[in-house]
C-alpha cells in the first residue's frame, strides 16, 4: 500500500519535465504594434499629404517586418496597370496577404520607424502647425490626440520654451519615436 | 554630387591613391571599425546549407561503406563515375583519414587543394529516418520538428546578441518555416542578384558630413530622443532598445560595401566556373552514348528503355550532347549567398543563416542547353520531335531524372560546391575572436536536405527515401573526420542507399528531431523540442559525436 502511495507520488515528478515543456502560461501580456496601414496613415495626418512617397518607401513598402496584411482582391485591374481603386494597395502582392496583423516589434521594424522618423522630423522641413508658441501641445495633439502621453509631455516641457527649429524638430523627432501611439 | 561631397571624395581619393599616405590608415580603418560587430562570447554562429529538393548525395557525402566491414550492395544508379560507354555507374571508394570515401573526395580544385581537405572537420551522421514523407513535411521536419516551438535558426537568434536575427535565403517550405519568439528574421528572397543591398539598404540614411568623414550629428540627436524616452518608458523597454540597437546599424553610404561584397562574390563566381568545366573524374570520356534518331526510335517498344537518358517529366537527353548540355549550366545563387554570408559573418551581423533554393523547385544547375534534345511524346508519335524549351533547370528533386544527367550534373554541383565551402572556411579562419580563436571554430556549417533517394529500377530517376538523412556537419571545432550512424545493406534489388537502422546506443532510429537537439547542444542553447537526443557534444574546445556506432545492418533498403 506504501509503495503504491509512494509511486502515485512520483508520478507526476517523473514527467514534470516534459509538463513543464509542454504547457506553458495561459496569458501572456506583450504589446500590440500597429500594421503599416495605421503607421502611414497616422503618419500623413501629422506630417500631411507631400510625406506619403517618402512613407511609402522606408515603412509602407518594406515587407513582412512592419506586418498589416492586405487584401489582394481589393484590388481590381481595369487595365494591366490600372488599379480601379488606388487608394486600397497591396505593396508586396500574395505573400504580404500572410503578414501579420501585430507585428512584433524587432530591430528591422524598429530601424525602418527610425529612418523614417528622422527624414519627417529632421530632414524634411517642418510642417507649419508645428511652428512658433505652444508647439509641445500640438506636436502632442497630433500624435496622442486623446491623451495617454502625459508623461512625455511633461519630460519635454522643460525645453518647450526653446521655439527654435531644431528643438522643435527634436520635440516631433522624440513624439514619432515615442511608441505609444504605435501601439493598440 | 554636391561640392562637399566632391571634396571629400576627392581627398579620399588622394589618401587612398597613396598622394597622401599619412591618412590611409584612419580613412580604411575608419571604415572597418564602423561597420564590424563582435561576436559575443555566448554565441555560436550557424549557418545551414539546405539543398531543399533532396538531391543524391551517395557520391558526396552519404557514407554507404565508410569502413571495410560495412557491407555495401551495388545498385542501379548509385555511383559515382561513369563505368562504361552505356553510362553504367560505379561508386569507388578511397580512404582519406581512416573511412571509405566517395572517389569524388579524391579530386582536385583547380587551385591544387584536394576536396578532402574539408573532411578534416567534418562529422557526417547518417542514416536518420525522416518518418513523413514529401517535401514540405520533411524539411520542415529538419528545421522545426516541434511545430508548437521555433525553428532551429529562430531559437539561435532568439538567443543571439548579434544586431540582426536570422538572415534566411531563398524561398521553400524550408526558409518559411522559420520562425522565432522574440526577433524575427530576415528573409531574403533571391529574385535579385544584390543580396547584401536588400539586407542593408534599410539601414542606409546618408547624412551631410564633416570634411573628415566623422560621426555626424544625426547620432547625438537620436541619442539625446532616445535618453528623452528612456526617462519616461524605462531603459529595458524592448522597443526602445531596439531603437537603440538599431542605431548601430545605420550608414551613410552602402557603396563600400557593395564593392565589398561585389570583390567577394567574383570569387566565389569565379570558383564555381572554373571547377565546373571539366569532368575529370567522371570518365565521361568513357560514354559512348546511343543516339536517339528516327530509325532506333522505331526499334524501341517502350519509353522506359531509355529511362537513363531521361532529363525530366518530357525531355530525352539525345545522346551525344551531354557535355555540350552541361557547358552552359550555372549554380544559381549559391556564389551570392556564399558571398553575402561570409560578408555578414565576418562583420558578425548576423550568427545565424540559412542558404538555400530561391523556390519550390530546387534546381541545383541552371541555364542547361537542351537544344537538340527529344520530346517525351517521340516515342508515341514514333518520330523524333525537339524539345520545345531552349534552356532547362536540374532539379535537385530527380523523380524525372535518369542516370546519365543525373551523375553528371550532381557531379557538377559537388565539384561547384566543394570550393565555395573550403573558401569560406579559410575566410572565417583568418578572423580572430576575443577568446583567440577563429571564427571558423566558432562556427557550425550544416550541409542537409530533406532525404536521400531510392533509385528506380528503369533508372529514369529516384523516389524519396524519407527513411534516410544525411547531415554532415562543419567546424573549425571538429578536430577529426567522423561518420556515425546505421544504416541497412539492402539486397540485390535495392542495394545500400543509406536507410536508417536501428542505433543500439539509443535503442531506436536517430530521428530528425535529434539534429534539431545537437545543434542547440553546440550553439549553446536550450532546445524546446522534448524527448529528443543529442548526437553531438563540446568535450573541451572539441565537438564530437556522443555514440560511435557505423554499422550497415542486414535489412531491406
């Protein structure tokens, strides 16, 4: 009766193992990035229309790191190069169908949000809103336009009272960067 | 241009061209300091060589007689050289450092070297049972047994330091598989040629600089963004250390080194062309081969009479023109990704990658001559008709391929092959790491496909045979030549193909799963596949194999 007891015991613990290997928590808490569709279209509300190309290029384009699948048959060709509706596009055709709708984040989305930050923020001129009195609040409004980035705010308006281009152009640099509103 | 950038072009080109030698340390050493990673002290790189499509590998590196005792029984199609002018084969067998070998190992490059150099650090396991059969299922097998965990190169990166994850080339169920936890991966599809501009150029952001090329000041403004961002969101933020990672990885300008990397890929071009040409070693010169014309063709009742001419699903080798079919064939993207792998290597981008087809179709020759050659539908129409297409692809999948092309072509591959690996190895050899040692011994190459094949009886081509693997392992770490594994002698039917036996040490088959376990076992990380054995370990600085068996077993191939 003891050894039975005794072994019904170390049952569990002979396959403790593989239990531990094979199961695994039942919640995971990670963040959501956003796919590219919400990456470009955040992007051109804040920096306008004339900054689409570029987004296109460095973000939209690039592939599976950035996720946001595509329906393909949105699209319908009324000539061989002649999308009937071009607002709806599918930049990398059938495989970018299969992108996933979260990407996680990875050094390769992070390098292509970077590049294409610092060209909106740093190199391209800046966007005419942002410009003169009380631009931490509308770079801020822009980005976070119903809240969530008080802390930053409040880390940034230390400097606000610098008006100059290049504080303000580090201000929007830092709100792109910033991933909150990158994330769902 | 602009005229700043004239300036500087110019007095780098003065320094570089010796007018102003004084500076060409700073100017050349500035460029290889930038751009150099080194590789951690925990990582282990792992580059897989996957030969998706499950080409023949009895004259390479499927040891069927690695010992005199090992019964071997010859069988159609298994060979190595051409034995007589009705293109019979034959697999000879040599020693090099105590086992039996393919001849092919006795051959050399045209630069002298004998391709058994590279055995010196090889440990072959043979004899692994795949256990599914076709292609998705079996190399998926090799890369992620475990469908629930990563694939092999995802749990390496995963636990890398390296900058990038994986660098994943070609496109097959081998490369989509891939898949990891925390970093992603990089695939790279080969419809380019430049595979070094596709990984780099999203890390090009040109930047006006000073007169001395120095660290302009987009750095110290991302820098003083990402210090804002740490004060709010927490320096171990994932995202933000990756912002921060990324960084590092930016250029200013990709044109060095695409020379780079252009300088590298014509020499692996020129390896590969130069050792393709002949085929010594082959005694092709010994194939007097029939000519299929118009009146044998009448004298022929079925198709399968000329199952060794066979060159895929609808064409006939004619008979004459093997070399000439053969003159015009090139090995695809292998130079590219040889090229861009040692690249990434040796500037320690990346430690794990895996080379492999650009599609489903696993050609391993491309661009054939198939002018000449005969349709399928000669033998129903009883007269000779031309194959249609102009230029064909070998596949490394042979179900269609007879004896004839499929000795000589594979014989091609390997003779291709063979250089590429020992100028690869000799380059990492001559990178030293912090610990002291080469880069070589840091690295584990892994030669595999999915399976061997089954040769068919009408020698018209080769069926999977899903009960054998072969993996063959490279390192500067192995010390000493190695084969292991079990595998059945077949009978006169179906001779020694490498089928798997029963290993006694572990008291079953070796499965794929195991492969999995061994290379996590030396890149030092922990594999997520339960129940599954390893076949290599570290004792010392030396990886060995953990049993010694080598048995050809009585048994039906």
């Amino acid at each position: 009766m003891i050894k039975v007891l005794v072994f019904m015991v170390m049952l569990p613990v002979l396959f403790a193992q593989d239990y531990e290997e094979n199961t695994s928590t039942s919640v995971v808490k990670e963040k959501r990035f956003a796919g590219r569709q919400f990456i470009k279209n955040t992007l051109i509300e804040v920096f306008g229309e004339s900054s689409s190309s570029l987004i296109n290029e460095t973000y939209f384009k690039v592939g599976k790191q950035v996720g946001g699948p595509c329906d393909i048959y949105e699209q319908v060709y009324y000539e061989h190069d002649k999308i009937l509706n071009p607002n709806v596009e599918c930049p990398g055709g059938k495989p970018a169908s299969k992108n996933s709708l979260f990407p996680k984040t990875n050094i390769l989305r992070s390098s292509h949000i970077l590049k294409t930050c610092y060209e909106l923020s740093i190199k391209k001129d800046l966007p005419k809103k942002f410009q003169g009195e009380g631009y931490l609040k509308k770079i801020s409004n822009s980005f976070y336009p119903f809240g969530g980035d008080e802390k930053l705010k409040k880390k940034l308006s230390k400097k606000s009272s610098n008006r100059g281009e290049e504080a303000i152009k580090n201000t929007l640099l830092t709100y792109c960067l910033s991933p909150g509103w990158q994330t769902l | 241009m602009n005229r700043r950038d004239l300036i500087v072009k110019g007095f780098k080109s003065l320094v570089l061209a010796g007018v102003l030698p004084q500076f060409s340390a700073c100017i050349r050493s500035e460029l290889e300091k930038d751009y150099l990673f080194s590789l951690n002290e925990n990582d282990f790189n792992f580059v897989q060589l996957n030969l998706y499509g499950g080409p023949v590998r009895w004259m390479f590196d499927n040891f069927l007689k690695p010992k005199d005792e090992n019964e071997f029984v010859p069988t159609k199609m298994v060979g190595g050289r051409f034995k007589n002018s009705d293109g019979d084969v034959e697999l000879n067998f040599i020693k090099r450092y105590g086992y039996n070998v393919p001849e092919f190992w006795g051959l050399k490059s045209k630069s002298g070297l004998e391709h058994s150099s590279l055995l010196e650090n090889m440990i072959t396991i043979r004899g692994v049972n795949i256990n599914v059969s076709g292609h998705p299922l079996g190399i998926i097998k090799t890369v992620r047994p475990d469908s629930t965990k990563p694939s092999l190169q995802g749990v390496i990166s995963d636990n890398s330091k390296s900058p990038l994850p994986s660098v994943i080339f070609g496109s097959n169920p081998a490369t989509r598989s891939y898949f990891s936890n925390e970093r992603g991966g990089l695939q790279v599809p080969l419809n380019e040629s430049n595979l070094l501009k596709q990984i780099l150029n999203p890390f090009v952001m040109a930047e006006e600089k000073s007169l001395f090329g120095k660290k302009n000041k987009k750095d110290k403004i991302i820098k003083s963004v990402l210090e804002n961002l740490d004060g709010v969101y927490g320096s171990e933020d994932k995202y933000l250390k990756e912002l921060r990672g990324s960084l590092d990885l930016f250029i200013d300008n990709l044109d060095p080194y695409l020379e780079e990397y252009a300088s590298v890929l014509e020499k692996y071009e020129k390896l590969i062309s130069e050792n393709t040409k002949e085929f010594d070693g082959l005694s092709i010169d010994k194939l007097k081969l029939r000519e299929l014309n118009t009146s044998n063709l009448k004298e022929i009742e079925k198709e399968e009479s000329w199952g060794r001419y066979k060159i895929d699903y609808q064409t006939y080798l004619r008979g004459s023109n093997l070399e000439e079919m053969l003159a015009s064939a090139d090995m695809g993207h292998i130079p590219h990704q040889f090229a861009c792998t040692e690249f990434l290597l040796k500037r320690g981008l990346s430690n794990s990658l895996m080379l492999s087809t650009p599609n489903e179709m696993g050609s391993f020759l491309y661009g054939c001559n198939n002018t000449g050659n005969i349709s399928q539908k000669s033998f129903e129409k009883k007269k000779i008709i031309p194959a249609k297409e102009k230029s064909i692809s070998i596949q490394m999948d042979s179900h269609h391929t007879g004896t004839v092309l499929q000795t000589a072509a594979s014989f091609m591959f390997y003779r291709g092959l063979v250089p590429c690996l020992d100028r690869f190895k000799n380059e990492l050899k001559k990178v030293k790491t912090k610990e002291g040692k080469t880069l070589f011994d840091k690295t584990l190459i892994h030669i595999c496909s999915e399976f061997e094949r089954i040769p068919r009886d009408d020698e018209a081509g080769s069926e999977h045979n899903h009960s054998s693997h072969t993996s063959s392992f490279l390192s500067g770490s192995i010390k000493k030549f190695k084969v292991c594994g079990n595998i059945k002698t077949g009978n006169k039917e179906l001779g020694t193909i490498g089928t798997s036996a029963n290993v006694d040490h572990f008291k079953r088959e070796i499965f794929a799963k195991d492969i999995y376990q061994s290379v996590c076992d030396i890149v030092g990380v922990k594999s997520p596949v339960p129940r599954a054995k390893g076949l290599l370990k570290w004792e010392g600085d030396e990886i060995i194999p953990t049993f010694d068996e080598l048995k050809n077993v009585k048994g039906e191939s």
